[in-house]
C-alpha cells in the first residue's frame, strides 16, 4: 500500500547519513537503486515513477541489510534531531545543508516494502531472473540473483572493485560487460526486423553467377521446344502409377522447361539491350531532321513514338529504360555472352546499379574473350539468341573447351600453336578416362585389393559409378561429372615463361576436388613429365605428353594453392587435384614433390619468395 507523507529534507538526509554508515560494512551488493532528486517539486517515489525534478543525484545502494523498521520511524523526527545526530558525516552534512538551502517543501513518496518472508527469499542462482521493467528514477527492488555483483553504474570505488568469485550466467545485462571469460548463455534475441531487405550483389557475385551458369547443367537452348510425346506424358503423369522410368521422364520435361525459361529470360535481355541501341539511333535521325528541337524536345518526341507502340506511358517506359540501359552497358563492356548468361540477377544488377562504379564494366571487358570461349564450346547453340537483333549466329570457338589458351583482352588461340615451337606436330586428345598401356597387357596396375571392391576405405559407404547408386560422398567428381569438359577451369596464357596453365573460373572451396588426374598408364618413360602411382612391385605411371585431361596444365608452385591426393574409388586407385582453398581467377597450382626435381633438370619459376629451386 503506497502512503504518501511530507517530510523535510533534512529527514531525507537523515536516511541518508544511515545508509552512508552502513556502507563500508554491509553494503557490498547493491539490491536498491535510490535518487534524491532536489528542487522546487522534487519528489521520490519507491516501486513508481519520477514525477518532477530540476537536479538528479543517483547513487546505486544495497537496501537489503537495512530493516525498514530502522528507516519508518526517522520519518517522525523533527528538523533539529536529524540535523544534529551523530551519525551524520560532516562532509554529507556540508552537501545536505547546501541542498537545503536549493530546495523548499521537498516531499517523499513511500511505498512501505512487504515482508522477508514475501521478499527475501533465497533462490537459486540458475533461476532465470524476472524481467526487469525500464523506469526513470526511484527505488527499485533487485531481484535475488544480483546477490554477489556489483554494479559500475555510478559506484563508488569501492563498489567497482572485483569480487573474488564472480558469476555473470545469470543476467544477459551483467553479461554485456568486458570480460575475459566465455559467454555461456545466448545472447538476447535480436528484434526481428519489420521488412527484410535483400542484400545487393557485388561485383565478384555478378561475374561469378555468369561463370557457373556458363558452367552449370543447365544449357542455354532456344531450339528446345516440348513436343507431343511430352504433353501426352505430362497429361497421363496422374492416371498412372509413378515408377521410375515415368519420374525420370517427368524430371526430363522439367530440365527442358527450365531451358526453355532460361533460353526465354535471355533473349528479353537481349532484345531490351538491342532497343536501348534502337533509341539512342532513332534520337540521332530525329536530331538530323529537326535541327530546331531541343535535346529533350528530341527524347519526348522518340518516347511518344516508342509509347504509341508499346502502350505504355512515358513514365513507365522511362522506369523500365534506366533497366534497360544498364544491359546496354553490360552488354557493350563484355559482349552478348555477358548479357545471356548473366542470369536472372543481372535485374536487381541494372536496377540498383550495383557495381557500376566499382570495376564491373572493366572486369567484364577483360574477361569477355573467356567468356566467349566457354560459351562457344559448352552452349554451341546460344548465338542463336541474337537472330533477332540482326547479330551473327556462327560460332567463333568449337571442338573442346581446352583446345583454347586464353590471353586476357586478345582472341583466343589454339592449344597445338602454343607448343609448336618445341613439338612442330603436336597434338592433345582429351580424355575422360585413363588409357592403359599396352605393356600391361590389358591389366590395370591401378587396382587395389582391399576385399569390398565397391566399399569406400574413408567413409564406408557404397561406390559406384553410377550416380543413382552410388553412396560415397568423399568427392563428388568422380561421379556427378561424366564429361572431362564439366569443371569450371579454363587454360591460358602465363607470364615469366610458364607457357600455358589452368586457372579456375569459379571458387574451389577448401577439400574440393579440381579434377581427376587422367592419361596413359604405362611405365618405364624417363626425361618427361609423368605421375607417379602405385607402390611396391606395381608401380605406375601416368603421362599425358600427347593424351589426358585438362589436370595436364596445372604447374608447379613452391606455395600451391592445391595438391595431388590418392583415392580409392570402386576399387581402382584414382590421383585427384584438391583444393586447398582455390579463389575465382586464380591459377591452379600443386607441388610436384621434390622427386620431381632430383630427376629431371628444370628451373622453378613460381616466382614465390619461399621458391626451394630458383637455379636448379
């Protein structure tokens, strides 16, 4: 029950002085926060809120070992008994007497606290606190579990001094503070957000989304068209049982309409960034015939034409144009292939102009030649997107991906060109999988007795080449790409005399298989390049002078950023190229071992500062 009585200020010090004798002896954990609040209508209010004040003295104390019964009976106390008790320091007295001299009436408001036994009980010190209310002033009862802490709040220093033990899993607030410990509760939850925004891409997000859908399953087809066998499968999906050749043929139409969306979504594109070029035409033929026309006499005047076509009012048109231009821009910095493959996020990209200031443009430029190589040899058929715009459809680049050797902004060159200076007759078959030699006679030294052919020695799972029933997740490439020609990778030109190497268009994540290291097993070659396999009496070796896989480009580094790991998969030995952390646009590099270089007479040319062989 609240009783509301007016009591001098000298009464208030009174309580005060009380407090102040008691603090160097049972004060050491603060459970009450009181403010004396001084001034004209000055009022304190215990479990309720400031009313007025024009000054604040706040002092955070423990109340806890004081009985109220100390307390109430001060209240009835005249002036000149609790101005002259003895219990009062001179320097508070010094303070109160120059408050009194500020202050007229002051009034206390108080709320009389319940009993012990309702109060103070003991509780556990891991029982989740109550949630404490957000208030102004006044005094405040602390819950239990503060017992044992000190706040900093405003304390003296005596109160801030650390306890010998301290616990701070009990209140988030406490927990906030610098500490050297662990936190071990969680922290509190975050205010959900009222809308969530989405999070602009960058450049590099740009660049590498174009990437893995030039690389992705997905190819980018304008002739692939449903036909009758389909809308009839689609129609009696629902009056059949679903078995397996029925759900493959089901996830067959959805791949064809997801090529078909694709294929769609970039010829908008591309007719959009073609109407942009439409434009800025049409304005230049509008400024030759009506030299009188202002410059944005001559934008109104195409747009009302544009608008009389389309159906769309000039406003809408402008919105959808600054979208527009920003294909063009893409488009005119890294060719049509940027413009096709970018995606469906190139939206947002054009929209927000994400990355426009920030080297797009520049980026696209020097890739464009990389771009049109992979595009050319995975996609054969998306120049025909561009028979609308009136562009040619012939393909620059055929045959495979790596018969190419990329050199930055210049066009692309054969791989045969760029050896022909030490082999006039040089050739390079790709290969999926390795050849066995004829001195093996027809036996593969690769293969491994280890009991379970199909039981994978790591993770004990079931192999088998076939995607559908193979069980073994250790590198997914072995299985998941059945085309020597699927890996993000493209070969190009080196500086410092390294001729060729393999740089990855995509992120290679730490663990990642590159590649399986794929050519001729044979045996007995000595003063070339070849791969080691095999232990004991079936030794091994693989060289790709003349046939393999992309993995025959990768060179040598003193600090790789890769390197060469044995697998056994479905019972044959397998040497793959792992990533230890490969960035897009990086050069792929191993460490060829240091038998490499006892045994044959070459000169590292890495170029790294921790290079073991500069003048071999």
């Amino acid at each position: 029950m609240e009783s509301t009585a007016g009591v001098p200020h000298v009464r208030i010090s009174r309580v005060a002085s009380i407090i102040a004798a008691r603090l160097s002896d049972c004060l050491a954990s603060p459970a009450f926060e009181a403010q004396a609040l001084i001034g004209t209508e000055t009022r304190l209010l215990i479990h309720g809120h400031l009313q007025s004040s024009t000054s604040v003295n706040q002092r955070i104390i423990d109340l806890g070992a004081i009985g109220w019964d100390d307390i109430l009976p001060l209240l009835n106390l005249d002036e000149h008994q609790a101005s002259t008790d003895t219990l009062l320091d001179p320097q508070v007295q010094s303070q109160r007497r120059r408050e009194d001299e500020q202050a007229t009436s002051p009034r206390l408001l108080l709320t009389p606290p319940k009993s012990p036994s309702e109060n103070h009980h003991k509780q556990d010190i891991d029982q989740p606190k109550t949630k404490r209310r957000k208030v102004v002033g006044g005094l405040r009862p602390v819950p239990s579990s503060f017992k044992g802490k000190v706040s900093t709040v405003n304390a003296t220093p005596e109160a801030t001094q650390e306890p010998a033990e301290r616990d701070c899993t009990s209140d988030p607030k406490i927990s906030r503070q610098l500490q050297s410990g662990v936190r071990q509760l969680p922290q509190r939850k975050k205010p959900m957000a009222a809308r969530t925004s989405q999070t602009p891409r960058s450049t590099t997000t740009v660049i590498a989304s174009i990437w893995k859908t030039i690389y992705g399953p997905v190819t980018i087809d304008p002739t692939a068209a449903f036909g009758d066998n389909d809308a009839s499968l689609l129609s009696a999906q629902y009056n059949s049982r679903m078995d397996h050749d029925a759900f493959a043929q089901i996830s067959a139409i959805c791949l064809k309409a997801t090529t078909l969306s694709k294929s769609a979504r970039a010829l908008e594109v591309v007719v959009q960034a073609n109407w942009v070029d439409s434009y800025d035409a049409r304005l230049r033929v509008i400024g030759e015939e009506n030299p009188r026309l202002s410059s944005t006499e001559t934008r109104m005047a195409a747009l009302a034409e544009a608008c009389t076509t389309l159906g769309w009012t000039q406003k809408a048109l402008r919105n959808r144009m600054i979208i527009w231009r920003g294909y063009k821009d893409i488009k005119d910095a890294g060719g049509w292939v940027s413009l096709v493959f970018a995606g469906s996020g190139i939206y947002s990209t054009c929209k927000y102009h994400i990355g426009f200031d920030d080297g797009l443009l520049q980026r696209l430029k020097r890739i464009k030649m990389s771009l049109e190589v992979a595009a050319d040899t995975l996609h054969p058929r998306w120049r025909q997107l561009l028979y609308p715009v009136g562009v040619c459809t012939q393909r620059r680049y055929n045959d495979h991906p790596h018969d190419w050797v990329v050199d930055g902004e210049k066009k692309a060159i054969p791989l045969a060109t760029t050896y022909r200076q030490w082999d006039p007759d040089f050739t390079f078959q790709h290969l999926e999988r390795c050849t066995i030699d004829h001195c093996w006679s027809g036996q593969d030294p690769r293969r491994v007795n280890t009991g379970d052919t199909f039981m994978c020695l790591d993770c004990g799972e079931r192999q088998s080449e076939d995607l559908e029933n193979n069980r073994c997740e250790c590198f997914p490439i072995l299985t998941a790409m059945t085309s020597c020609m699927g890996a993000p990778v493209q070969v190009a030109r080196c500086q410092n005399g390294k001729n060729n190497g393999l740089f990855a268009r995509c992120a290679f994540e730490r663990g990642m298989a590159v590649g399986k290291f794929v050519g001729l097993v044979t045996n007995g070659i000595e003063g070339v390049d070849v791969m080691m396999g095999g232990n004991g009496d079936r030794r091994y070796q693989i060289y790709q002078g003349r046939v393999g896989n992309y993995t025959r480009f990768v060179n040598h580094s003193c600090a790789p950023n890769a390197q060469f790991t044995k697998f056994v998969f479905c019972g044959i030995e397998r040497i793959i190229v792992v990533s230890k952390g490969i960035e897009a646009g990086a050069e792929i590099t191993v460490d060829y071992s240091p038998s490499y270089w006892t045994e044959l007479d070459k000169v590292c040319l890495c170029g790294e500062s921790c290079c073991r062989y500069p003048r071999k």
